[in-house]
C-alpha cells in the first residue's frame, strides 16, 4: 500500500531496507551500504551497542561494558533489555556470528 501521493508508506520504507540488508552478501558490501546509509556517528553508535550485547551476552557487569565500549549507562541497559526481550534480534545475529567462529 502506498501513501496518497503514491510514495510508500513508513512499513514499506522499512520492509525495503530490511530486504535490502538480507541481500548483502559480505562484510564489504555491508560496510558500503552503511557508509551510504548512515554518518560516521551512526554506524559507531550501531557497532558500539552490538559490542555492548557481546559484552552483556559475555556475563560483563554494566560498569565493565560501559568503561569498555564508552556506552552509556541507559545504552547499555536498553541493549541489555532487547538482548533479553522477546524479539530477539540481537540473540539471533549473536548467535549466527558465535557459529560462524566456531
């Protein structure tokens, strides 16, 4: 469905992106379309909150991930929540990255 103007809609916008992300096929291509995506700041902070599940996913203590990453106290605890929510994006991706290393 699209918006009145024939231009997508906010869940169309993001169905795009999410099939856009599942069609990258290596770390580079990953990296090219983050740095056309997002500012330098951005992909910092993405990178930064999936240093911070590791750590949590780890057993790290909130002060150990925040000294370590720079992360904020609330960063850190709202990762810490979605780490142990219910959508479990960041379990996914962890766990793929953890067989990946093995």
């Amino acid at each position: 469905m699209t918006g009145q103007h024939g231009e997508a809609s906010h869940e169309q916008m993001i169905e795009r992106l999410c099939v856009a992300l599942c069609a990258l096929r290596t770390p580079g291509e990953a990296h090219a379309l983050l740095a056309d995506l997002c500012t330098r700041r951005e992909t910092s902070e993405l990178a930064q909150r999936l240093e911070v599940a590791v750590m949590l996913r780890a057993g790290k203590s909130y002060v150990e991930v925040s000294r370590v990453t720079g992360a904020s106290s609330t960063t850190v605890s709202r990762v810490s929540k979605c780490l142990n929510g219910e959508v479990g994006g960041y379990r996914l991706v962890l766990d793929r990255l953890d067989g990946e290393e093995s």
